[in-house]
C-alpha cells in the first residue's frame, strides 16, 4: 500500500500482512515525532503528487532491490509527539 493519510498507522498490521512463504525478512522502518519543545504538529501535503511520488520511490527500490512488496504510509494532519508519522 502506498498512501498518505490522516489515519493512524498500525505498524503491526502491515507487519502481518507481508508476512508469506516467499518473504525471508520484513524490514520495518517508522518514523515518529520527536519532541523538539512541541507537544504536537500540523503536516500538510498535496496528496496527489506525495502519492505519485511515494509510488515512484516504491517502484524503484521493488526492482532495484528484488523485493517482494513495499507499503508506504505517510501521516499528515495533527500529529501529537511520540506518535507514528511515516511508515
């Protein structure tokens, strides 16, 4: 899944579902929002071009590195400090 949304990710949940018999390691990277003095913060993206641009990305690292799958899931509204906002 490649997407950007204002819902919550659930790492766990896509974690399970790459899971199969042709896939030796899942690699799992989650970026978070460090507490810079903030107790939260406002992302905004022009949802069309991130996705198009998150689908090349995947497209990519998919052939270049002979790779199974590849979900991209980017945050964006509020966001509060130590939550999810890219997986």
């Amino acid at each position: 899944m490649i997407s950007v949304t204002y819902d919550e990710i659930e790492a766990g949940a896509f974690i399970e579902a790459a899971k199969s018999r042709e896939t030796g390691a899942i690699v799992t990277f989650v970026g978070v929002v460090r507490d810079d003095g903030i107790e939260s913060m406002e992302l905004e993206a022009y949802e069309e071009v991130a996705n198009a641009d998150l689908r090349e990305i995947a497209e990519k690292v998919t052939e270049k590195y002979s790779l199974n799958h590849v979900d991209i899931i980017h945050r964006i509204g509020h966001l509060r400090v130590g939550g999810p906002s890219l997986l």
